[in-house]
C-alpha cells in the first residue's frame, strides 16, 4: 500500500494532485524519475555507486539503500511512472525532526544551460549558499507530543539569514524549541551532536572522505539530518544521523577533488562545533555558580555553627 510520505520537508511533495514520492509500510520511498537526463543521470550514479566496491564500506551508509527502480502507479494519477526504490531513511523513526541543507556555494554544475545557471545563481545569491557554502531547503522539528512539529514555510526558510540558520542549528537540540523561541537551551547537543557516534563525528568521517575522493562532483546534493527528540525529552536514548540525497546532477570528478562541496560541507561542520562548543560553556559555567552556590552554603552553615 503506497502512501504520501509523513515527514517530507523539501522537493515535490505528493499532495492536491501533484507528482511527488510515496512511501510503503516496508521501509521504501519511491522517488519519481525526473524528465530528461536529471532522471537517468540519477538512476546511473545510485547504479554505478551502490556497486562500487572502491567506497569505503563507513561511507555507503552514508547514502540511502538503492532497490533498483519500479513502474508505480504516479501520485498525480497519470498512470504508470518509472520511479527510483530508495531506502525511506525516517522509516521508524518517532516524530523525527529533519533539516534538508543543500551543500555548496554553487549548486549548478558544469554541464548546465545558461538559463539554469542563471536561474540556479539567483537562488544560491538570495540565500545563504554563498556567504555560507549552504542552504536550508527546508525542516521540521518536533517540540512537544502537544504542540507536535515546528515546520516553517518554504518562503520563510528561502529568506533565512546566517543568523537564523544558526538559529536553526540550535533549535534542533533543544528541550525549548518552540516557534517564538529566541534562545534555544541546546540541552540535547551533545546526545544529537555529540559524541563518538554523533551527527558531529559523521559529518567529520564524510568530510574525510570528500578530502580524498575524486571520482564525482555533488551539485545540488542536500545532507539529509534527522533526530528523535521525543525520546530525549522523556530521559531515553535517542536516533541521530545524515544521509546525503538528491543525485540528478552528479559529474565525473575527473581526479579533482570536490571543492564545492567540501568547502560547504567544513563550514556545516564549523557551525555544528561552535554549537557543541558553547554548550560545553555553558554547562561549565552552570557548573561552577552550582559549585560555588554549594560553597557559599557550607561557609554559611560554618559561620553559623560557630556563632552558637
């Protein structure tokens, strides 16, 4: 039974009639073939890649699981469409909260139209892929089983500010991630970036390997980043990971190594670590005036034991 996926933030989505993915009860999304090369383009790279025994087996994981592909009926009720069997990455995941950031300063590549560059470059210069070397596309994010899922309109997260980006990065950690909220608490930072296992430490194993690899060039590629809060809000262990996504316009590396990428993907990390780093701080800081509270007790308690 094919239906429209529940915590999609970004691209075509599968609603009012439109072509978009769908997802089954079997942990599969369905993603339909773009027209032109953008589809077979896509359909050759998950192939080649998937089959590629020169990648690293810490890195395919990485990258959704490729089934192949299947005729399906399409969502916009067309008929039968060619569709990419992917692995549904939040498959089982509980309310998840999601961020879809598209990596580069540059998302058109080479082999582009001068009317999709352009079109491509009013896009990257409105928002934050230039002065970052990344972009929001969208998210959600869950607070609270009463209020359910933060989830800002594509208008607003185009318009986004370095500042709200930053903003973002930090709401997606907090125990007070509400829509008015302008100082996030980051209190689950370190068990969603955190860690030997964290979303911090598998942005650094990626970049790693972008820092050697050659053989293709990600334009328009999006880090998909997801969590369980709601877990960590009732004291349990939680969910966190990335997969990268969105394929249609990946090139031969040619021996070159994929600074466009690269250069986005460091600055992610950048703003991730500042956000680890001033949490470090400011559970310091809490431990300290804690620590010098109960000081200030004990000093009390002996003045007082003393003056009876």
């Amino acid at each position: 039974m094919f239906k429209f996926p529940d915590h999609q933030v970004a691209g075509h989505q599968a609603c009012r009639g439109q072509l978009g993915p769908l997802t089954d009860d079997s942990g599969r999304f369905y993603k339909p073939l773009q027209d032109g090369e953008r589809g077979s383009k896509e359909v050759a790279f998950y192939t080649m890649f998937s089959s590629n025994t020169s990648i690293p087996g810490h890195i395919h994981k990485f990258f959704p699981v490729f089934y192949g592909t299947q005729l399906v009926e399409a969502s916009d009720g067309s008929g039968l469409c060619p569709h990419l069997v992917l692995q549904d990455v939040v498959s089982g995941c509980c309310n998840p909260s999601i961020m879809d950031i598209k990596i580069g300063s540059r998302t058109w590549h080479p082999e582009a139209s001068n009317e999709y560059i352009e079109k491509c470059l009013k896009k990257d210069r409105k928002s934050t892929s230039v002065s970052l070397g990344f972009r929001m596309s969208g998210l959600q994010i869950f607070e609270c089983k009463e209020s359910g899922f933060w989830k800002p309109g594509k208008k607003q997260v185009k318009d986004f500010t370095p500042e709200d980006v930053r903003l973002v990065l930090r709401k997606f950690v907090s125990s007070n991630s509400s829509v008015d909220s302008r100082n996030p608490d980051c209190s689950f930072a370190h068990s969603v970036y955190g860690g030997s296992a964290g979303i911090l430490a598998q942005l650094l194993d990626l970049k790693e390997w972008f820092e050697n690899q050659t053989m293709y060039h990600f334009y328009s590629c999006s880090v998909l980043m997801f969590c369980e809060k709601e877990p960590l809000l009732e004291g349990r262990a939680s969910v966190a990971g990335i997969k990268l996504i969105d394929f249609a316009h990946i090139v031969e590396g040619k021996g070159v190594i994929d600074h466009n990428f690269l250069g986005g993907l460091c600055s992610l990390i950048k703003f991730v670590s500042e956000i680890l780093d001033s949490s470090d701080e400011s559970a310091t800081k809490a431990c300290d005036q804690s620590l010098q509270s109960g000081i200030q007790e004990d000093i009390i308690s002996a003045d007082n034991g003393q003056n009876q």
